[in-house]
C-alpha cells in the first residue's frame, strides 16, 4: 500500500482492503463518525485507487491536532492533521474608493464570546446594512462557505463610511466597517508619549478644522460596529443615510445573550439608567463585560488592522498624557498640533440615556477609550475653557475613536 498526499486529500494505492480511522493526537482516543476529523472515503477495496477527502471541522480559533491510521493487512501508515490557529481578524478596513474585490475573512464570527456560529460547509449572505453614501460601497458578495469564507466588497467612486454583514437564516452573525478613503494611516500620524496615533477620527474623512468630514464615526464602548455622526459641525443633527434605532439595555441574564444581541443588531443604540450605570451592556447593574476592549486588542476592537483603541487616564500609556492648553473654537475643535497630537474636532457624543447626538452645538468633544474605572471608563472631554484626560463617564455614552498602533 502507498499513500500520497496533496493539500486535504491524499491518494491510497492497495493490493488489499484498507481502512482509515480517525484518533485524537495521542493515536489512541478515537474520534467518532460526525467528530471533528473524519475521511471520506474510509475503506477501500483491494488493487484500488481512491482519493480520499479529510474534512475538519471548525474549531473557533483553536489549534488541535488529529491522527489518521491506515490500515491494509499487516501494514500501517500514520498520517498527522494538524489544525493551525486561526487568528481573528480586524472589524474596519480602510478601502480606497474604485476596488474591486477586496477579500475579508469571516472567521472572526466564530472567536467571539459567541462561540461556533457558522459551521464547516454552511452558507451565508452578506448584504450592506448602511452607507454614507450610495457610491461608497458598490457591491458585496460571498466566495466560499463555512468560516474559511470570505465576503468581497467593491467600492464605488466616492469616499465614505459603510457597515457589511453576513446573515445565516436572516440573523446578523458579524458585520465590519468600510471606511473607503485615500487616507493612509502609515503616512498620515502623530507620535506622542510612545504612542503612535491616527491623524484624524475613526471614520473621517479628512482632518481639516470645521469640515464636517473630520467628525468621524461613534463608538458605544466595547462595541465593534459605529453610529454615524452628526451631519452638522454646530448642531445636533443626525444624517439621512442610516436610521439608528434606539431601546434599553438588553435585558437578559446571560452575559453572551447581551453580546449577541448587540452583533445581530449593529444600527442599534442600547440606552442605559441610573439603575445600571448607564452601561448599554444590560439593564441588570451586576451584569457587565469588563474584557470588552482592553489594553491589548480584542476580538471587539473596531480600530482597523495594526491599529487599536487608545488607553486613557494619567499615564503615559495615553496619548493625551500631559495635554493642557489648546486653541479650541466652537463648530471647529481643539488643535494640539503645537503640542504634538494635532487636531481634534469636538464631535459631540451620543447620550447614555437615549442615544441622541447631543453637545455638538455647544463645542464638546468627547474621546473613548480601553480604559475602565468601576462601572464607567475613561474618555479625553474637553469644551470651551475645559479640558479633562482622564474623565470618568458612563459606557453608553458613544464617542469618537483616535486609534493608536497595537
């Protein structure tokens, strides 16, 4: 008997019957018909020629290793599986406008707390959930099956913001931001107290004082997926192109109920009260994630590839370590740029207790980021004649991103 092997098949050449079996690493503990190693097929007959097909099942990350004994009389060839570590992959990519054919892995739908959603052969849609505008996110569809799949995206002509999903029987399992822009976050920086950090907002458009394409997009902490900002640099004034729906916190006692919730339903704000800190998370106070976005990246993280949310507080792990004066002007900003990290447009924020851009018309900005104090986080806020790096507010409050390299 012979046995050679290409890719995930191998040929098994006999001049007697043969059988495979499947074990686990230490080639003793079998793994059953319908486990995550099997052949296909496993026997043969005599002076035969087959390929055989080894299907592994998705394992959510994880690296695993399997054995595959093959047998034909008195002679025994071991074959090893090795499963390799799949590595998640970022929530936002940067797109330039007229790509065709981007690739994004959809493996990261089955590393979160949520576990295997999408299983070995299954199939799913993808579809835009919204977009700033029409001819930023030209056409999205699905190559491949299973979480080794991918959903391609092709941008139009224009610049912009967009959210993609893939749906399995109509639920949302993932979605990832397009933000189709010319910005080159390698070229276009600010170093500060070690920390290297995006030139302009997550989601802008450019970095220019009072363009309303400076805002960029809002961020609920923990929360990978973004709420648009305002369409006005003065006012509180929501955009045309996407509807964000607004409900309590969700209200189940299951911590990965909550985080389902939230990724089947990316356009939704979840407001908080004061019975619960006002944490979007849930409307029980007990019931909170603290690993959400963290001092390293997360599976949540929406700061694209290389990049992730900044720290805050005190220290010089923050990129607003040290900051004091700046010029600021209402409907514009705060320019820190003689202080090393450039300009910062004062976006407004959500609201905590009903998801409304609130503050833009009277020249707040509000910055989030990893960092977390008891039931609230820390976020830069600053104001006309106020400045505060280390300000503890709220988690359901949505505020712009400044992404830091990893």
């Amino acid at each position: 008997m012979t046995a050679a092997s290409t890719g995930n098949t191998f040929t098994v050449k006999s001049t007697a019957p043969w059988t495979i079996e499947c074990f686990e690493a230490d080639g003793t503990t079998s793994i059953p018909n319908g486990g995550w190693l099997s052949v296909n097929p496993a026997t043969g007959t005599a002076t035969s020629t087959a390929t055989v097909s080894v299907l592994v099942a998705a394992n959510g990350g994880a690296a695993r290793t399997g054995k595959l004994i093959i047998q034909s009389g008195l002679f025994t060839h071991i074959v090893t599986v090795n499963q390799e570590v799949m590595s998640p992959t970022a929530n936002s990519f940067i797109v330039a406008p007229n790509t065709n054919n981007y690739a994004i892995p959809v493996r990261n739908c089955n590393m979160s707390d949520l576990g295997i959603q999408l299983n070995d052969g299954e199939t799913f849609t993808a579809e835009v959930v919204w977009e700033s505008d029409a001819n930023a996110v030209s056409t999205v569809t699905v190559n491949g099956s299973g979480p080794y799949g991918n959903i391609v995206v092709s941008t139009g002509s224009a610049e912009g913001n967009g959210v993609v999903c893939i749906k399995k029987g109509g639920v949302i399992l993932w979605s990832w931001h397009i933000w189709v822009t010319n910005y080159n976050p390698e070229t276009g920086t600010y170093v500060s107290n070690g920390q290297t950090f995006m030139e302009r907002n997550l989601g802008a458009m450019n970095n220019t004082p009072g363009d309303v394409g400076s805002l960029g997009l809002m961020y609920q902490w923990g929360r990978k997926d973004p709420f648009p900002g305002s369409a006005s640099t003065t006012a509180n004034t929501e955009p045309t192109y996407a509807t964000v729906t607004k409900t309590q916190a969700p209200a189940g006692t299951s911590p990965n109920y909550n985080i389902g919730v939230a990724v089947a339903n990316p356009l939704t704000f979840y407001t908080g009260s004061s019975a619960n800190s006002y944490d979007w998370y849930s409307i029980t106070a007990s019931i909170k994630n603290d690993a959400l976005w963290g001092a390293s990246k997360t599976i949540y993280d929406p700061c694209p590839e290389g990049w992730k949310v900044p720290a805050s507080g005190p220290t010089s792990d923050s990129p607003w370590y040290d900051l004091t004066s700046q010029w600021f002007s209402v409907g514009t900003g705060a320019d820190w740029t003689l202080n090393g990290r450039g300009y910062y447009p004062a976006c407004g924020h959500r609201g905590r207790a009903d998801g409304n851009l609130t503050a833009l018309d009277t020249g707040r900005g509000l910055y989030g980021s990893s960092a977390i104090n008891g039931n609230n986080v820390k976020y830069l806020d600053f104001g006309p004649g106020a400045l505060n790096t280390n300000s503890n507010q709220a988690r359901g409050y949505a505020s712009a991103i400044r992404c830091v390299v990893e």
